[in-house]
C-alpha cells in the first residue's frame, strides 16, 4: 500500500503538465482530463481512508532513501482524512467552474487547479519541515492564478494584498525552518521530534523561538487573529468556485499546527511543550468574534459568507487550542462540516448573485428573480448549517466542541463565546435572508439579469454540498469515532516516528 500515497501528489503533477504542454487550447479535452483525475483522487483519497482506518502509518520513501536524508510521505489518519476531503471538494468545485463557464476566462485554468492539488496533497502527505515549505510555495502559487482568474480591478487589488501577505509568511516559514534546523541538525519532522525532545537546557529557548515563529506561519495560513485581515476580503473578491476551494487552504494551516504540534512540541518537547497553547486559544476566541461580528455588519452576500468561514475557522483553532484528545476530535469533525458548509455557501451566493441582475449580492430588497425557491431553500439550509442548527452538522460540530473543551482551562469561556456568537451569525443569516428573499417577495417586476450561469445543473452542484453535510449527519458514529481515534494517534506520536524512523534508526547508525 505504502507505494500509492505517492499518487496523490503525482497524478495532479503530470495531469497540469501535459495540460500546459498540450490541451491547454483545447478546452474540452482539458475538462474531460481534469475531471477524470478528481475522480481518480476520490478513488485513491478513499482507498487511503480505508488502509489509514486501521491504525496503521505507512511512510513511502521518494528515491528510496532513508529517513532523514530523502523525502518521505506519511499517511496516518489525519492526512488520509485530508486527502479524501481535498479530492470531494475538488471535483464538486471543478465541476461549478466548468458548468458555469469559469474555466472559459483563462486558459491556464485546470493546469493551475491541478497544480493547486499538487500542493495541497503534498502539504497533509509530507514529513519533513523544507518540503512542507515547498509544498506551501505550490499550492500559493497556484492559488494567486486562481484567485486572479477572471480578471477585475477589485480581485487585482485584493490580490496584491494577498501575494504580499503569503510573500511574507514564506519568509518566516524560512526563518523558523533554519532555527530549527540549526538547532537540531534535521528537518525530517519525526526525527526533529527525537531531537527536540534529547536537547540540552541551553538551546530550549532557541529551539521555543523557532516553534512559536513556526506555529505563527501556520497561525496566518488558518486566519488566526491578528493575521486574519486577508482572509475576509480575498474570499469575497475572488470567484465563488475558487473561494469556494480555497476553504480547504486554511484547514492546511489548522493541520499543520495539529501535526507539528502533536508531533514535535508535544509533552516531550521539554520548555517547548505545547508552546501555542499560551497564545491561540485567546486569539480563536476573538476570530470567533470578529467572524460572527462580521457576519452582522456585512452589506454583501459574499462579505457575509466570507465572514462566516472566518468565524468558523476561530470555533475550530479554539477546539484545537486546548490541545487534548477529546476537543481534538471535535476540532477533525468540525474540519469537515466547515470545509463543506463554506463551499455550499460561496456557491449558493454565487447562484443567488448571478440571477439577481443590477442588485447582484446586496443584502438589500429587490424584484423577484429566476429559481428563487430552490436558491432560498439552499440558502436557508447552508445557513443553519454554518450557524450550527439542528438537524445538520454543524449543531453536532459544535456540541462535541463544547462536549470536548468542557473540562479545559477557560472552557466556560469558550463555551459562552461559541454559543453568544451563534446566536449573532443566526441574525445575521436572518437578517439577509429577510432582505433578499422575503422582502424581495413586495418588490414588484423581475430581475434584469440576462443570463443564469449553469442554470439548474449549477444548482444542483451547490445542492450536492448540502447533501455531503446531511450525509455527515447520517454518518456522524462512524465520523466521530475515526475523528476520536484520530485524535489518540495524533497524541501517541510513537507510530509515526517509527513508521519513518524504522527500527529506531538513528542518522549515525544509518551512515555507518
């Protein structure tokens, strides 16, 4: 099994190559070739699940060269859980562009969007620190095409803000990944790991430096507080398919911090020991707050939605924060329910926004437009969804979150910040459902918009998010107890240091 956690990164590769080189004119063979390829990483994503199902960690070394000298890909729970979520999303997402007619407005569109998985595979499947890096710059990348695709001085200018803030963060990336590589000779995740926790008193502090500079570029990629100012306004400039796929970028920074964490600062990491716990739960609680708050303010559709992803994004780094088995496995629940939920909603914005004509995504009356009850029966559901109402998942997210941190160290907090701004998102959605659908119903005539891009098939690709929710209802025993036992993996690191250090083997005795 070992040798296929390699075709996750190496099918999208090739696939954006020969598109590049050959069908990049030819719009037709490069949907056909794109889409076969999604479905192909479902296949694998889910075989993945499967093996990683069984509790065991299977590491492939690229060239075959041992660890810690070659590259090596791990899957355990987690990231087969993340590769599988990735490719779902991926092929709902590609499938909207193409219906829609996006993948039209550029031709480098399905190479850029396989380069996009490239990275985003190669992020959760990597064990070692310089190729995250790597990894990280690829899926970065290829997101500034995506995000610029379609062209608008708006989506430059929200753009420019963005390529600027990631240009930094890589910077830091780089800084804290030569701390650490200074300190402790590796940067083979599971072999830092080892050395993390042998090195003497003197380098504690550096090596706490190095963590908490590392924790912080993931911090900015998950839109934690302070850094989460970019997150609002490039989701909301950019087209809703791509915002759509952008909400797995985020889950990146949350695994990152949950794999570097667990793995390399966990209980044996000495004075670097859940470092981030010190400073993340204070600054989820305010992204919760500032999400929901946003929510309540936003004049548009997309600005809502936008909004409502950063406050969701707050709820999970908080589960997170408390770093204990039992939030962490309501933090890999809520993971899923969010990716989604988010989707749904830029989707059904989307949707709602093109058939509107002059009013567009307003939060603001206007005449009747096409398919309005199918759009309003979506946008009620991926509202109640995101708020975390009965009877989709959310509700269920966020009571195993409250369930998970309720014996935590400031968990009465915690559980007064997600409840207080539930209840603000749910004002929020009203308050926009009021305007564009109920309030709509006494504007007399039609909406001037000329075309409904996708039309009812559109509808239905938006709708099928939707269904993976209530589908994670159905399934939530199943769901929560491989997010639990995920959880313990994670907390008992054993497995993958020796999944990518077999038999104990040290550098020095690898040489010999």
């Amino acid at each position: 099994m070992n040798a296929w956690l390699i075709a996750p990164v190496i099918l999208p590769a090739i696939t954006a190559a020969l598109i590049l080189m050959f069908m990049r004119h030819r719009l037709t063979l490069s949907r056909v070739s794109a889409i076969a390829v999604c479905l192909a990483l479902v296949g694998f994503g889910a075989a993945l699940l499967g093996h990683a199902a069984t509790g065991q960690v299977e590491s492939y070394a690229l060239g075959n060269w041992i660890a810690p000298f070659g590259i090596v890909l791990v899957l355990d729970r987690l990231s087969a859980l993340m590769i599988l979520l990735t490719s779902v999303l991926a092929l709902i997402v590609l499938i909207y562009a193409i219906v829609t007619g996006l993948d039209r407005r550029g031709w480098h569109f399905h190479p850029l969007f396989q380069f996009q998985l490239l990275g985003l595979n190669g992020a959760f499947l990597t064990g070692d620190l310089f190729n995250l890096f790597v990894f990280f710059e690829v899926l970065l990348i290829a997101s500034y095409g995506l995000m610029l695709h379609g062209q608008g001085a708006a989506r430059l200018k929200a753009g420019v803000q963005y390529v600027i803030i990631n240009l930094v963060g890589s910077t830091l990336f780089l800084v804290a990944i030569g701390i650490l590589y200074g300190v402790t000779g590796t940067l083979n995740m599971a072999d830092m790991a080892g050395r993390i926790a042998e090195a003497p008193a003197g380098d504690q502090a550096l090596i706490k430096t190095g963590g908490l500079l590392l924790i912080s570029v993931f911090a900015l990629k998950a839109a934690l507080v302070p850094m989460h100012f970019w997150l609002p306004r490039t989701y909301a400039m950019t087209s809703a398919a791509m915002a759509a796929l952008f909400g797995i970028m985020t889950k990146v920074g949350t695994y990152s911090i949950i794999r570097t964490t667990t793995l390399m600062f966990g209980s044996d990491a000495q004075a670097s020991a859940w470092a981030p716990a010190e400073w993340m739960l204070p600054a989820s609680l305010v992204t919760i707050i500032l999400g929901y708050v946003g929510v309540m303010g936003a004049k548009g559709l997309r600005d809502l939605v936008a909004f409502a992803v950063l406050g969701s994004m707050g709820t999970l780094l908080a589960a997170v924060a408390v770093f204990q088995p039992d939030a962490m496995g309501a933090a890999i629940y809520y993971v899923i329910h969010s990716t989604l939920a988010g989707a749904a909603l830029f989707l059904i914005a989307d949707l709602i926004a093109s058939r509107r004509g002059d009013h567009g995504d307003a939060l603001s009356p206007g005449p009747r437009f096409a398919d309005v009850e199918k759009l309003s029966a979506l946008f009620f559901l991926g509202a109640i969804a995101m708020v975390g109402l009965p009877p989709l998942s959310g509700f269920i997210g966020k009571l195993l979150i409250l369930d998970g941190v309720r014996d935590a160290m400031g968990g009465y907090v915690i559980w007064a910040v997600i409840l207080i701004t539930s209840v603000l998102g749910l004002l929020g959605f009203a308050r926009a459902g009021s305007g564009i659908f109920w309030k709509s119903a006494a504007v007399d005539g039609f909406s001037n918009a000329r075309a409904q891009p996708g039309g009812t098939l559109a509808i239905a690709v938006a709708a099928s998010f939707i269904a993976f929710l209530a589908l994670s209802v159905v399934l939530a025993g199943p769901l929560v107890d491989y997010a639990n036992a995920t959880a313990t993996q994670l907390f008992a690191p054993q497995a993958y240091i020796e999944a990518v250090l077999p038999f104990g083997v040290s550098p020095e005795e690898a040489a010999r």
